[in-house]
C-alpha cells in the first residue's frame, strides 16, 4: 500500500466514522494510471451493504463533465465545431431569436437559457421529447456569449439533443459507444441506467441542512426564477427509479474511479486510450466565460463545460485545473500541469464541498 493510499484511506474512514459521511469512494489517476482506490462505509444504510469501488453513485452535477466529453469527443470527429450554430443540427432551437446560439455558447453557460419552466415536474425532467421543447419555446434570458450563468438542467438538455441531432443516437448511448465502453467502466458510469442495474447504486441521504436561509432571500432572486424547488437537489430526487432511469445528462451515475479514469483519458493515455488530443484539450480547458454567475450571483469562470480552477481556489489560482464537482458534495477534477486526475463520490448529501477538500488536499500535497 502507498503512503498515499494510507493517507486518504484513514481520511475516509474518519469521515465515516466521525459521522460527517456514510458512504464514498476515492479514486485518483495520475499519468494515465491509478494511483489511489479509497472506499469507505455503506451504500445503503437499511441493508449494510458495503461501498465497493464498483458502486455507481447517483452525482448532481459530476454528470456534466461526462457531457462536454461526449462533445468533445464528436468534435474531434468532426461532427461539429464549437462555433456551429444550434440551429444548424437542430432548426427548431431558433424560435423566440435563439438562432444566434452556437455550440460554444452552450459548453460555456453563456447561452443566455438557464431556466426551464417553473411549472416543470420530476416526470417532465425524465420526459426528452417534453424538456426539448420547452428548450425550442425558451426565451433569452441575455444575448447569447454577453453573460454567464450556470445552466443547471439545461446544459444537459442542450448538449444531449445536439449529440442526438448530429448522431441519431441518445447521448447515453454515445456515452457507452465513445467513451466508458472504450475505457473499460461501462458498467460504472452512465446517464440513463437500466433498472436491472439500480440494485448496485448508493442509496442517497440528505444530511441534516439548515433551510431557513432560503426563507430569507427574495422570491424574485434569478435562481428561483431557473427552475422550481421541486427540482433542486436532495436524495429523494437522487433516488427515484425514473431519474435513474432516465437520460439527464446534467448529472450521472458513477463510480470515482469510472470519472476519475474518464478525465485521466482526457489529459492523456488511459491503457492506449486517450479521449482527445492535447491541442482540443488546451482549447477545451482555456477561460472561455468568466464573470458573476447571473443565476446564482457567484464568480465564476467556465472552459467548454468544464469549470476552471481548483477546489477552493480560483481561475487565476489554478489555471490548469478543470471539472465539475455536484451538489451535495461529490466532486471531480483533473490538473493538465501535474497529470492528477481524481474523484470524491459520496451518499450523504451536504451543503459544502468539506470532504472533497479534505482529501483533494492530501492528494495535492502528495
């Protein structure tokens, strides 16, 4: 065993003990081959049964990295370029003056479409035909590439119905084809996950939240105009049978080291596999979008759907870091300047990233 392994591993089991978690997993990549396989405490609470490092996690948001790699990947072949305008693959999109959006725009949240209708229920996000039109009747919220907000059910959408309109196939199935079946963890990291296989995933559990923040902010703050509370975030969400079932590509189901070996094959060669080539990858994790988030009112600064810069820190701090970490606390990233790539999925769903930036530190430091 490393002296890295041992660190993260007794990490993960204070955590676990302590209470703070119930269930993760660690995985982390560097130059193309796994370096550390950390898992700790139970996938579901009711029965005792174990984490394993095959345990899929249903992640909020961790899924988006895997949703710009799909693009990037149809990019390289040339299905499209990052300036293709939507409505090239998807005419429909152009209605209420979106024509001038184009693929960048998206990977970037600078679409100026952020929201989905606020009478959009859990049924509707599990719906594609419903949530590609609501899309196609979505009005700007700016001129698409003048502001930044976070596209947080959209992005998916967006992307999928693009993947779909360029290869006839669901972006699930391009997922599969492109990317986790060449990487050897297809049965590790999906959008839509059959219900054969929802036996092997993480129960989720909300840990316990203070709300009344929320009773404090005004009703008429842009994320709560983005979309209904019934869609935020929480294990009851998580933990539906047709949200695991369905094609959301704005999250995923995932081991750590199934993402953490998708980002590594980004950086470069995964056993003979590498996702893209290093001069997409460059343009793919440059600053493309930065500024006050217009939905959530925070900095931030986007690649092509990916965030830049490390956990914790900033774009200027840590230039060569980019992913995607998911609310309740799971989080995925790789550096393109130490060749680290490395995941935290976990089941007990919090309101900060603490876990993620306990151990991302010791692997940093190690």
């Amino acid at each position: 065993m490393s002296d890295l392994q041992k660190q993260v591993q007794e990490a993960a089991d204070r955590l676990v003990e302590s209470g703070d978690e119930r269930g993760l997993q660690v995985a982390v990549y560097r130059d193309g081959e796994q370096i550390v396989d950390v898992v700790a405490g139970v996938a579901d609470p009711e029965t005792g049964r174990a984490v394993t490092s095959d345990t899929p996690f249903y992640n909020f948001s961790i899924g988006k990295g895997a949703t710009a790699t799909v693009a990037h990947v149809l990019a390289e072949r040339g299905l499209f370029g990052y300036d293709t305008p939507v409505v090239e693959l998807w005419p429909e999109f152009g209605r209420h003056g979106k024509q001038g959006v184009t693929v960048r725009h998206v990977l970037s949240h600078t679409a100026g479409v952020p929201g989905v209708p606020l009478d959009t229920t859990p049924e509707d996000v599990c719906d594609w035909g419903k949530m590609v039109a609501a899309l196609e009747e979505a009005e700007l919220w700016w001129e698409p590439g003048t502001k930044v907000g976070y596209h947080a059910y959209t992005f998916g959408f967006l992307v999928g119905e693009i993947v779909r309109r360029a290869t006839g196939k669901a972006i699930s199935q391009v997922l599969r084809e492109e990317v986790a079946g060449p990487l050897g963890v297809a049965d590790e990291l999906y959008f839509g996950m059959p219900e054969r296989e929802h036996a092997r995933l993480a129960r989720l559990e909300d840990a316990p939240m203070d709300m009344s923040a929320f009773g404090e902010m005004p009703a008429d703050l842009p994320m709560f105009k983005a979309g209904p509370m019934t869609l935020m975030p929480g294990a009851d969400l998580g933990n539906r049978p047709d949200y695991l079932s369905a094609d959301i590509p704005a999250g995923g189901k995932t081991s750590a080291r199934a993402i953490a070996r998708m980002y590594a094959a980004l950086l470069g060669e995964v056993d003979g596999t590498r996702l893209i080539s290093a001069e997409r990858l460059r343009e793919a994790t440059a600053v493309t979008s930065s500024g006050i988030d217009e939905v959530f009112g925070m900095p931030s600064a986007w690649g092509l759907g990916y965030g830049i810069g490390g956990p914790g820190s900033t774009a200027e701090q840590s230039p060569t870091v980019f992913g995607v970490p998911g609310a309740g606390g799971s989080a995925a990233w790789a550096d393109s300047a130490t060749g680290v790539a490395f995941a935290l999925t976990k089941n007990r769903l919090t309101n900060d990233f603490a876990a993620a930036g306990l151990i991302g530190e010791i692997v940093t430091r190690g």
